[in-house]
C-alpha cells in the first residue's frame, strides 16, 4: 500500500509549521516547577507534575558525548528551537515551555539516574535516546509515574505502552522496508543471503526480527552479526560475511560502525549494497575516507523527510535552525528531534482544550491525533498505543552536495511485506 506523495502532505501541513519557522530562535529560561499532585489551576485547567499556572517542564535525556553524540546535539537543539518558537509565539495554555535536559552519553546507569532524577519535576519527556533505556524504565513510566515520553527510539518493544510513544515505524518494519527496496530494485533475490549487523539489545535485535521476517516473505538467507556499541572496527564483521557470500547487508548500529562497515568493504573490494536504520548515519561521515563508499552504494531508511529535502517543511525548518545555530551542522537529528517536539506540543494543546494538563491527561490527548501531519512526508496515526504511528519509510542516500547529506531516493510508502507484518508484542 502506498499513500499519497510526501511532497502533497507537506504542503497540507506546511502552512502553520512555516509560520511558526520564520520566528527568529534564542533560548528560554522559564522555570516550571513539578507539583506532586492535581490540582486545579486559574481557568479551571486541571495540572499536576511540571506545570504551574505559568509554566511546563518537559525533560529531555540525551546523548552528546557516547555514540549517538552529533544526533544527540540536533535532536536537543531542535528541540530547543521548538520551544523558543513557541514561547514566542505566546506558549500553550498561557503557559511557557521549558526543556531540561540531562546527558547519559549512552550509558545505561547514567541514563537511569537521569530519568530518576527529573521524573519527579517534568511533565514528560520530549526526548529520550536509547531504546535499552527506554525499555529499562518501562514499567515504572507506564505502572507508577505515567508522563509522556516520546524516544528517539523505535523499538518494537516499546509497543502497546500508554505513555512511551514513538513517532515513526519501528526498527523492524523500518527493516522490512529497507530490504524490499533491494528487492524492488533487483539487487538481491529469492534465493540469496543477506547480513544483518546489528548492536546488542532492543534496537538491534528488533532489527533483527524485521529482517528474519523479510527474508522469511522474499526466500532470503539472514546471516548474523552481531556486535556491542563499543566495537567501532568492523573488519572481522565484513570478513565474515563475504566468507558467507552474502548478496547484501543491513546495519543496525550507529554511525561509526556504518561508516567502518562500508568503508572496510570498499577498500577490500566487496562491493554489495548496504541499508541501515534511520540512526545508522550522520553527514559527519562524508568527510571522512568512507565518505566516497558511503555515497556509492549505501542506503537509509527512516520515517521523514530528511532535513535537506527541498519540500517547503524540511526548508523553512533548515533555515530556522541554521539561523539559531549557525556553527551547527545539519542532519536528520534535527527533523527527528523537531518533530517529537511539535508531537508534544500537540498534545499539549489538546489537553489544555480539554481542560486536563495532568500526565494522564496528556496521554489521553495524544490518542486524538489520528492523521497528524507536521509537514515532514507521513501523516502519523497515533489513536492505538499497540501499534506505530506509521508502517511508511522514506528511502535515503548519503550525497555531500545535499545539506544535511542525504537525498531521497524512494518517497515515503510501505511494503506488501512491512504491511502484513505484525510487531511482536
């Protein structure tokens, strides 16, 4: 099934989302303190943890010194963006935003302190990086504390949860997605093995999944690799594979291990296409001596348009950030971390017309938004917490002369075997 082109639901969600870029982008500073419990504020709003009757707090749990560092930066800056923006533009509920944010640097201790520590003081969580994290702290957030997170992590895992919700396909229908586009151009075949180099844990392992399930639907051999976000050198990984003779890899990791994956294969003279996940890429790597292999024959999927599209979204909010940041470079991080902002602020605005900006009654909120779009290439449904918010993936190739590094190749749309798939649960 494939949905209506990027380009014409841009321009259907374009129109507030330009006007609301054009705003020129600073910090903000207003303190919204937690309350321990509802109560009812000025106007009849009903309020509880991170809100005041003049401010929200929203928490943002980020990595900008570990693996995810430069997506990590975007995503808070981006997000930083948002809320000035929306500060400026009078706020939501007479209220003004404020991020606070907190580096684990992809550690798993520092991430789970991180949480522990603003829980008590935020609405929610506009960003959390890290699927084992996320994950790590599930039952608390939907058993006890109940404040919307929106990760930047696309775990299957985090499926069926009232409060952690992501924005985009899971990891695996991602995959599924980033395999038939091999197919569909005829670069692997029933019959062929394909490799899957994938990190430890949640995100890469429900890859994994995606790929089994791919392969089971195209008669594909998966050969497996797996690897812990500390392996940076990937030689062992491609030897094995061409050993193998597989026809194809996917690359579930970080950017790092994807730039040694191609690179280490180029230069050895194994020339297969690979795809990865949606954070198995920063434009950084073009400037390093993968950057060449990177643009000849490696691919990415994710669920947006990337930052350096031409649509009229991607650019206003390209302009925006670059006049709020300019010695920051350009990646999807900022699309990613902009739109689970404007997911929030939704949210936001439909709990305080419904007169509850409780965590639960944010939650509730969310539920209503069946065919939102922000202006980034997919309408997002997010009515059912058990499934994601779209099964759509755009397909993406790294090329220097684009900003933000990467083009899209194949608009956004879903696979026959993406479609039928059902996310373990």
């Amino acid at each position: 099934m494939i949905r209506p082109s990027a380009n014409k639901r841009a321009r259907l969600g374009t129109a507030a989302l330009t006007a609301a870029l054009v705003l020129t982008a600073a910090g903000c500073s207003a303190k919204a303190g937690g309350g321990s419990e509802d109560k009812q504020a000025e106007g009849g709003v009903k309020t509880g943890k991170g809100v005041t009757a003049t401010g929200i707090r929203l928490g943002a749990l980020t990595d900008m010194t570990g693996v995810y560092a430069s997506l990590g930066k975007s995503v808070t800056q981006a997000q930083q963006l948002w809320i000035k923006q929306t500060n400026d533009a009078g706020g939501i509920c007479g209220r003004r935003l404020e991020l606070t944010v907190r580096d684990h640097g992809y550690d798993p201790q520092k991430a789970l302190a991180g949480y522990t520590e603003l829980e008590p003081e935020v609405l929610g969580f506009a960003q959390f990086i890290g699927s084992p994290f996320v994950a790590a702290v599930k039952d608390r957030i939907d058993g006890q504390d109940k404040g919307l997170v929106i990760p930047q992590a696309w775990s299957a895992s985090l499926l069926g949860s009232a409060s952690i919700r992501t924005v985009g396909a899971t990891y695996d229908i991602e995959t599924v997605n980033a395999i038939g586009y091999l197919l569909d151009q005829k670069r692997i075949a029933s019959g062929d093995k394909i490799g899957h180099v994938y990190f430890e844990g949640d995100y890469g392992e429900n890859s994994l999944t995606g790929s089994k399930h791919a392969a089971k639907e195209a008669g594909l051999t998966v050969v497996e690799q797996k690897i812990k976000p500390t392996d940076n050198d990937m030689s062992a990984q491609v030897a094995a594979l061409k050993q193998a003779g597989v026809k194809a890899v996917v690359i579930s990791a970080g950017p790092k291990q994807a730039a040694s994956l191609v690179g280490v294969a180029a230069a050895g003279g194994w020339n297969v296409p690979v795809v990865g996940n949606n954070s198995a890429f920063a434009p950084q790597l073009l400037a390093t001596p993968a950057g060449a292999a990177l643009q000849k024959d490696y691919y990415v999927a994710a669920s947006t348009l990337p930052i350096g599209s031409t649509a009229a979204g991607p650019a206003a909010l390209a302009a925006a950030y670059k006049a709020a940041y300019p010695d920051a470079g350009l990646d999807n991080g900022v699309v990613a971390g902009y739109t689970a902002a404007a997911v929030y602020g939704e949210a936001l605005k439909k709990a305080c017309a419904d007169k509850d900006l409780t965590r639960e009654g944010v939650g509730k909120a969310l539920l209503t938004l069946k065919a939102y779009d922000s202006g980034f290439g997919i309408t997002h449904d997010f009515s059912d917490p058990k499934a994601p918010s779209t099964r759509q993936s755009v397909i993406m190739k790294p090329d220097e002369q684009t900003p933000g590094g990467l083009k899209v190749i194949k608009e956004a749309a879903v696979t026959p075997a993406a479609q039928s798939y059902t996310p373990p649960g």
